[in-house]
C-alpha cells in the first residue's frame, strides 16, 4: 500500500509549526504517511541571532534559510528557539515541495496564495488533497472567496480548513490548545459509504456545501483514504486537538474576520481603554462576523461553528495576545501607522488584519453596504487615517 506524502507549503512562524506538528505524526503513523515532511521556504538570506547556540559556527555571514534549517533543525528567522524534528526537509523549490504529494498544507500569509497556485498548478498530483491553515479571503471585483475555495479552483482539488484559537509560539512550544478541522469530506473519498468505490471521478460538496461542478479525481485506492480519521491522524497532538466539522466557510470567514476585530482591540487599548471596552468590541465585532456569513454565504454557515475554537475561542485570543492585537496597540501608542509598525517591529512576519480589513471593505462598498458595518469599516478608517479610536463608541449607540 501507499503511503501519503505530505508537503507544507510556507514556513512562517505558523507554517513551522505546523510542519513541526504534523512531522511528529507522520513519524508516529509511518504506516499511513511518508515520515518526511517536505516545507516549502520562500528563501532568503538570515543572519543566525548571536544569542543562538549555532552563531559560533557561522559568525554574522548570512546563510540561506534552508540550509540553516536542515542543518540545525531550527527556523532561526521564523520560529527561533525551537527544535524541529528532522524530518522536517526545508525546500526553496515549490515545485519539487509539491511534487507527488498527496496531501498538501498551505500555511502562507494569504497574500501570496495566488501566486503560490500559479506556480504549482500543473506540478502537483491530480487526487491530491489540501488543508488551507491560511486566516484571510481573496476578493476580485465584487466576489469574495474563502481561501480553500479559490485553492481548490484554482488547482481542481479538493480543500478543507484548519483554523482555532492558535498561537503558534504556544503550540510550538506543546502548550495545550484546541483547534477546528472543516473538511466536507468529498464523497470520492469515503469508500464503502453511498456505493461509491473511488473507482470514478465523482462531483463533490465544494466549500459552500453544493454540489461542485468540478469533477474531483479519487485518491487512487491503493493509498489511504484522505478523509477525517487521516486527517485527525495527521494534525491531532497530545498538546493540540483536533475537532472535525464541516461547515468550511464559517470556520475560514471566523478565522479571516477576526483579524479585523483584532486590530479594533489593539487600538482600544492602545488608547487607554481597557477589557471592558474590548470585550463590547468583540462583541460587536463577533455580529458582523456572523452577518457577514448569514448575508453573504447563507447556503451552509452553521452558528454552532462559532462556538468551535476557531469561532469565540480564536475571536477571544486574537483580541488578547495576537500579533494583529499586539502591534495594532504599538501603533495606537506609538503615533504610528500600522503599516510602519509591520515593517519596523515584525522581522518579516504580516500582519493579516491589514490586508483583511481593505478587501472585506472593497466588497462591501462594492456591493453599498458597507454601514451595515460599522466596526469593520472603522477599523478601516482608522487604518487609513480618518477615524479616529476616541469614536469607536459613536458606532454603539447608531
Ligand atoms: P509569518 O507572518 O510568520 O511569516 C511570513 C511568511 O511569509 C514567511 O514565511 C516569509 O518567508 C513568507 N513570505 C514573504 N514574502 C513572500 C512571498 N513573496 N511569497 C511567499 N511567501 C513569502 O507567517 P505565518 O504566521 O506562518 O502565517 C501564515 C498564516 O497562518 C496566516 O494566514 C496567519 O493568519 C495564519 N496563522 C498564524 C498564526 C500565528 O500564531 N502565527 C496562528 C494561526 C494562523
Ligand atoms: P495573529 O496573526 O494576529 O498573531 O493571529 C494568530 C491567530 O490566528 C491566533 O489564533
């Protein structure tokens, strides 16, 4: 029998984490997965941090990000101070990350997801399934699309989500947490179940829950199913659990809109108010969220989704102890932009509430109906420089 090979595709602060994770189960189930991981890096030179054990060796000449990693089992940039497993293998060609994986994790800031599929469409197995750990939506015109979704176009292959109440320093470092699987399941893949053998190519629920239209190719039935229990198999650690859903778009617009709220949070507090305040934010931040999904993707959105991690938990910590909160409050407390404060203070990490905020609003004003809200499209403002955080009250009382 075959065995999955699986490939995460980004290696940021999340992205190893995951690869870390997910190379620790691969090795505990060796009888469903290739032991070694590939990760694919946007390469780049690094200076190894003079407090870093590896410094000796190499002094301050930069060295590529890869060869760092394969040879000290750390993203020194990325994620410093934690041992990777070995079977991790740091990749700088997309292509050859990709190549003959079954299972593939993209885990990139959500910017970079369109060109990462024009340059792997082509280059990956056609029964390949994909995870999207990406928090974020891609909008063109006046569509908005869920990061999995536009994957799965993009490429003809099925993919779900992962997305919860994850800091990837605190799992990194096996401190407990929970998190949200959002796999539909194609009916391809569940052998036995319906008739269906995976024998044919069959249509499958796309994100929304409808029937797609693509025809989706069976995972070849010499190789494990890629359905809920693998994927349990694959991401579920003693330090982080796994719960499997299906409704894909409320778990991925909880996890893309929260950033939003995030940013909210951090200038609240960043003006001098404090959890009180925050947690009417949130509140108010959670609604929208909901609305959001009711209005614009009532096909499949379950409310019971928002009480997964990735609903109030991830809404929770995000306006508490994330990036998007933490520097959002630097700024508010510096005078600063947002974006001054990303590219000074971050080290190359993105915030995603930015670029969130900018296409959520470019859809809504598209379709007139940005003042329904009013909290997303003042974090907006405040983004850009006309409104201001002493306002934010006004809009609880229109
Ligand atoms: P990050 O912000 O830590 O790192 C940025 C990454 O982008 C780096 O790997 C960098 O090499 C890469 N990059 C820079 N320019 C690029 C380009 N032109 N093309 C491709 N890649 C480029 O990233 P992250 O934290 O791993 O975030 C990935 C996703 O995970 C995001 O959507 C984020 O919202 C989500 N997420 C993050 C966390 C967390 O705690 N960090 C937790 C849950 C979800
Ligand atoms: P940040 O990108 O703001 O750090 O958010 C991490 C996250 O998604 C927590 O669940």
């Amino acid at each position: 029998r075959r065995k999955h090979k699986v490939t995460v595709v980004g290696s940021g602060n999340w992205g190893t984490t995951v690869a870390k994770l997910v190379a620790e189960n691969t090795k505990e189930h060796s009888d469903i997965f290739e032991e070694d991981v590939q990760m694919w890096v946007y390469e780049e030179n690094v200076t190894i941090p003079s407090d870093s054990p590896h410094h000796a060796a190499v002094g301050d000449k930069p060295q590529k990000l890869t060869e760092v990693i394969n040879t000290y089992h750390e993203n020194v940039k990325y994620l410093p101070k934690i041992p990777l497993p070995s079977n991790v293998v740091a990749n700088p060609s997309l292509v050859d990350a990709v190549k003959d994986s079954s299972i593939l994790i993209f885990n990139l800031p959500h910017e970079f997801i369109g060109n990462v599929c024009k340059q792997i469409k082509g280059h990956i197995l056609p029964y390949a399934r994909g995870v999207s750990c990406i928090k974020g939506v891609t909008v063109t015109e006046d569509k908005v699309e869920l990061i999995c979704e536009y994957i799965s176009e993009s490429l003809g292959i099925y993919c779900g989500a992962l997305s919860g109440a994850n800091i990837a320093n605190e799992i990194a470092n096996e401190l407990w947490c929970e998190t949200t699987i959002a796999y539909n399941t194609p009916l391809c893949d569940r052998r036995g179940e319906n008739g269906s053998n995976g024998a044919n190519g069959e249509h499958h629920r796309d994100a929304r829950g409808q029937i797609s239209k693509t025809e989706l190719t069976p995972v070849p039935q010499d190789y494990p199913p890629a359905d809920h229990n693998e994927l349990r198999k694959l991401f579920d650690r003693p330090y982080f659990t796994v719960s499997m859903v299906s409704d894909v778009v409320g778990v991925s617009l909880a996890g893309a809109l929260k950033n939003i709220v995030a940013l909210a949070c951090g200038f609240i507090e960043g003006h001098g108010w404090n959890m009180t305040a925050k947690t009417a934010v949130m509140r108010r931040g959670m609604l929208e969220t909901i609305q959001f999904c009711q209005e614009f993707f009532p096909e499949t959105i379950q409310e019971m989704t928002f009480w997964e991690s990735a609903g109030w938990s991830d809404m929770i910590v995000s306006c508490t102890s994330a990036r998007n909160w933490r520097y959002s409050k630097m700024a508010v407390e510096r005078g600063v932009s947002l974006y001054e404060v990303e590219r000074t203070e971050l080290n190359g990490q993105k915030l995603q509430g930015i670029s969130t905020t900018k296409e959520v609003m470019s859809f809504l004003k598209a379709r007139g109906v940005q003042d329904k809200y009013p909290l997303f499209k003042a974090v907006e403002g405040i983004v850009d420089g006309t409104f201001e955080v002493k306002d934010i009250p006004v809009l609880f009382r229109q």
